[in-house]
C-alpha cells in the first residue's frame, strides 16, 4: 500500500499512539503479524462479539499501511477498516494492541446504532473504552513510556490518552474534549461490553 495518512474523514478516524522508538517494519511482515495476531485470544474473542452483534470483521478490513504521521501506531474508520501503521511498529506485541484498541472502537461503532464521531462525546466515550480495555495502560507500559505513578495510573493513562485522540478530532477543541471526557467518565469507564470486566 502507498503512503499514506489515515482514512480522510478523521472525525471517524481514531488513532492509537505509538512510543517514540519505533523503527517499523515492512508491510509483508506487518501483513504476516497481523494474520498471527488473529490468533490472539483477545483479538478472536472480539471478532466473536461483533460477529455476534451483527458486525462481522473480515480480515480485508484489516489493513496494513504505511502512515506519515509519527507516532501514530493505528486507526479505525467507519468507513474504511482498521489502519495498522507498519512503519511506526516493530514488534508482535504492538500490533496485537493495535488490533485489540481500534476492534473496541468497532464495537462500539457496530453496537451504538447512532455513534457519531463527530459528536466529542461519543469519541471520548469510545476512547476511554479502547484505552481502559485494551490493556494499553498496563503499568508495563506506562513504565516503557517513562510514567513510573505506582498509584493511580491506569485511570491517568486512560484520560491522557483520551484527550490526545479526541482533541485530534477537528470537531473538537482541547477544552471541548476535555469536557466531554468528563462528562462521560464514570459511565464509560465502567462500561467493560464486551469484557464482563476489564481484562
């Protein structure tokens, strides 16, 4: 696939952060590690849920490209799929996270009949989800980013993290998104569909 930034409707476009270290990989081998991390049980168990809501993922959904913004280690798009960024990614472990961020967006994109990402709310909803359920803020790799809070850093990560995807959103400014994920903290937060608890 050429270069390239994610999908064009970036309202519907969340992105998942990558560390700064990243060297990349090619797109064979990205498109290699993707078809491993089906495997993933996280992963297969996602697809299971969506299959099951009426939202099936097939894997030419899935996509492996190279992007041009750095840092930048995937996206979903209503429109478009899941983006797994090849270049910014150097191991098996990062594109497993990937796939299990962006499917929590296509979730909640396939469950809630009327998401509107364009609406800040709705996105922060999704991004609190994503980044609480994917295991993105681990305290593992909080440490790897350099965050070393012993106490409280899964609900920190959640929120910073957060607020860099929907301030990106050009529907949202910085003070509208962090507004909305405010507003919609507690009841997102606690929403772990399709986990029956944060994994």
């Amino acid at each position: 696939m050429e270069d390239k930034n994610l999908p064009p409707d970036s309202a519907a476009s969340m992105g998942m952060e990558v560390s700064e270290d990243s060297s990349g990989m090619s797109r064979e081998d990205c498109m290699n590690r993707i078809t491993k991390s089906l495997k993933d049980p996280t992963v297969r168990f996602l697809r299971d849920q969506m299959e099951k809501a009426g939202c099936p993922v097939w894997v030419r959904l899935l996509m492996a490209a190279n992007c041009k913004n750095q840092g930048l280690a995937g996206g979903y798009s209503s429109r478009n799929g899941i983006t797994v960024c090849c270049n910014q990614l150097s191991y098996q472990d990062e594109i497993n996270q990937v796939l299990i961020h962006e499917l929590i967006h296509a979730y909640d994109d396939c469950r809630a009949k009327n998401m509107d990402w364009k609406n800040c709310a709705h996105h922060a909803c999704s991004e609190i989800r994503a980044n609480h359920l994917s295991g993105d803020c681990h305290y593992k790799r909080e440490m790897l980013r350099g965050f070393m809070k012993i106490r409280g850093h899964e609900q920190e990560c959640v929120k910073r993290r957060a607020l860099k995807s929907v301030k990106n959103n050009p529907y949202c400014s910085e003070a509208a998104a962090k507004d909305a994920i405010a507003a919609v903290w507690d009841i997102c937060y606690e929403d772990t569909s399709p986990f029956e608890r944060a994994p």
